[in-house]
C-alpha cells in the first residue's frame, strides 16, 4: 500500500524535496489505515521496473506540488473546521490547475485527462491515512473525503457570468483499470476539463459552458453527486439551456441516446463494487418516479451537423422487464419502439451502467425541479490504449483522445 509519509517528507514514491521531516510525517499520517481498491492502484505498475502508473502521470502532469503541500498543510492542521477549509480549497486548487492545464501547451499532452485522476486519489488517500491533532470520527473523515474529490471535479464551480446561453456538461473519471488498463484515459472527462469555463459559438449565439468530471462510484452516485451539480445550478437560479452527460460507449461512433432507464446492471465500478437494482433516490431533490426519461437535445441537428471524424447516430434502444415478471430475474425485452405503459425498465440507450444513471439523474432532476432546459446524453468512441503494453502514451493514442475530444465541443455546440 502506497505511503503518504512518502509523498510528505519526499523520498521514494514521488522523489520530491522534504518539506517535514520523517518524525513529523509519521506522526501525522498511518500508513497501515485502509485505503479504497481505487486507491490502492496507485501502487500498480505496467512492468516490474517500471515506476508506479498514477504517481508517475501525477508528475509528468505537473501537478505534485499541489500534493505535496496539502498534504504537508494537513500535519499543520489543529482544528475539524481547518480541515473543512482546507479540502475544500486544496480540491479546488486541484480542478483548477487541471482546467488551466487542458487549455494550455505543456510538455505532457493538455488533453490527458490521468493527472487530474491519480492526483485527486493522492489526495483522498491522504485524507484516509491522515493522523490528527483532534478527535475525528469516522463520519467526520468520510465528509473530508467527499469535501476534497468533490471540490477537486468541478462539482461546486460553475461560474457562467454575463453569458446568456448556458450548458452543464459532465465526463467521466477512467474506469476498468486492472492489470495494464491501470493506464486508461476517458476522453469524455478530457472533454469536459478542455470545455470547463469556455464560451463555444452556436447557431443562437455564443454559449458559456461549466463542466465537471464525475466518479465511476455507485457509491457517489448514491451520495447525489449528480444531483449536487446539475440540480445545484438549476436551484442557483443559473438557468441552465442545456444539460449533456457524456460518457465513453462503443467503439468506432457517437451516440445520441434516446432513453435513460431506472435500472442498475451491477457491473463493477472503480472500487469492483457492482449494484444491480432499481435506481435509487437522491436524498433531497424533488424527483419523478419514471422508468425511463427520454432526451430532449436537438438529435436530428447533431446527426446532421457533419461533425468529424467519428460518425454520430442516434441510439433508439432499450430494454424492460415484462409486464407480470419481476424485475431483474428472466431475460428483458429489448425494442426501438416505445417502452410499454407500466413495465419496469431494465436498459436505457446508453446501456444500465454509471453512463445511463448519469443521464437518467440529471434528467430526473431537471424534471423535478420543472427546467426548461434540454437534457440528454452522448456517448463517445471508445479510447483505444497505446500500442506498447508498457507504455503511458503514444502518438496515436494522443491523437485519438485530441480527436475525440475536439468533435465533443463541436457537438456541444450544435446543442
């Protein structure tokens, strides 16, 4: 299990300068306290030799300052208030280095949306492994947690100012990242940090969008992280016009999907906890019981806008339980009609994963809370992995992730 006191006073994992000393270190942090699987992967290595995956992106992305001084800031810290603040500062340090990063020229390629991933766990993990000064239970550290990742996705930091058009946009973390896939990429979630905060050129005029990147937790989702930024700028009085979840999907093509289904199909998530079942509420936000939430983006307008280089098809699809049977046992009928007044949905356009609930979350909220604005999701091409096994990147692999990307910001826009 990876050391926090190795990234606080500098020696072995991320080979920076001390900034404690190892007494000081040892005392802050407990190096045997439990960290998630998805933390934990920030020991695995794509050869033996080689070094660890997530610290090395964390490095080669520049990011191991801010790392390194929240976790030395964390042994200073004297009070559960302190704490407060400085995750949540720390976390929005993070999202916003990242943004500034993916619209900038660096060394490491802009559109690597890893750094951000494996820095963000660098920190949570901190959290964990963090000794205080003060009585902490565990529910106290558990918000910490949540406070610093969330802070750290953009969740709370959508800034639209005078703008009139507005869109709410959300990619994906990197996901099925066993063995050599420890260095996957999502470029649903390089998408989101190149658009964050940028004014994009539409038929109606320019149009300023917020993004955030979302886990692929089911635990998350059940916290409403989904909720908190969609729902959140709706209740802000923010006026959102348009809504778009995106997500990594099939290979080869863009998807607009039609249907949202209410139906988790237990594949495990980044944690290799899977959940199957009903999609529950989200505590605190009004919300209709619907099986299935149908898109309302312009679909038409975005299969005919010849974005390139991906084609862009409309996915009518779904899946139900039939009328009389119960949910989840049996085979669902699948249709690309209508879905049948009263059956249970078991699949959505975009499938029963984190990718389908995003869409059927922000949609069910916007519903709740009567927003006019559009809703939908796009799934974009699948990511292939460089072609040398012990690799992080290649020019191929870079230029598929700018590629995809970029025709991500051009569908945005005929939103």
């Amino acid at each position: 299990m990876r050391s926090v006191m190795a990234m606080v006073v500098g020696i072995g994992v991320l080979g920076l300068p001390a900034v404690a000393s190892a007494e000081e270190a040892g005392a802050c942090f407990d190096t045997s306290a439990p960290l998630t699987v998805e933390e934990q992967r920030l020991d695995d290595s794509l050869a033996p030799g080689l070094p660890a995956v997530g610290p090395e992106l964390v490095r080669l992305g520049g990011f191991e300052p801010v790392v390194r001084r929240f976790a030395a800031r964390l042994c200073d810290v004297r009070t559960r208030a302190g704490a407060e603040g400085l995750t949540a500062e720390a976390g929005r340090e993070l999202w916003r280095s990242a943004v500034d990063r993916a619209k900038g020229e660096h060394e490491w390629d802009a559109y690597d949306d890893r750094p951000l991933y494996w820095a963000r766990l660098q920190l949570t993990s901190s959290v964990r492994q963090w000794r205080p000064r003060f009585p902490l239970s565990a529910g106290d550290r558990a918000r910490l947690v949540r406070r610093v990742d969330w802070a750290s996705r953009g969740v709370d930091d959508v800034r639209f100012g005078g703008v009139e058009r507005r869109v709410l946009v959300t990619g994906f973390d990197p996901f099925q990242l066993s063995g050599t896939s420890v260095r996957r990429s999502n470029p649903a979630g390089a998408a989101a940090l190149r658009l964050d905060g940028t004014v994009v050129q539409t038929a109606d005029g320019p149009a300023r969008v917020e993004a955030a990147v979302l886990p692929v937790l089911w635990g998350s989702f059940d916290e409403g992280i989904v909720e908190r930024f969609y729902g959140g700028a709706i209740q802000q009085g923010l006026q959102p016009d348009a809504l778009v979840t995106v997500s990594q999907g099939r290979p080869g093509r863009f998807d607009v999907e039609r249907w949202a289904a209410r139906w988790r199909g237990g594949f495990p998530d980044n944690n290799d906890i899977g959940v199957r079942g009903t999609v529950p509420d989200a505590t605190g936000w009004p919300q209709p019981a619907l099986e299935f939430i149908e898109t309302s983006l312009p679909w038409q307008r975005m299969v005919d806008a010849g974005t390139t280089p991906f084609p862009v098809n409309y996915n009518r699809s779904f899946c139900e339980w039939p009328l009389g049977s119960t949910p989840g046992t049996g085979t669902p009928v699948c249709r690309t009609d209508e879905p049948t007044q009263g059956a249970v949905a078991a699949v959505g356009s975009g499938g029963d994963y984190l990718s389908n609930e995003s869409m059927y979350r922000a949609n069910r909220v916007r519903l709740g809370l009567d927003s006019p604005a559009a809703g939908g999701h796009l799934h974009t091409p699948v990511l292939r992995q460089p072609a040398d096994p012990t690799a992080l990147t290649d020019a191929a692999f870079e230029a598929e992730r700018r590629a995809i990307a970029d025709q991500v910001r051009a569908l945005v826009s005929v939103v």
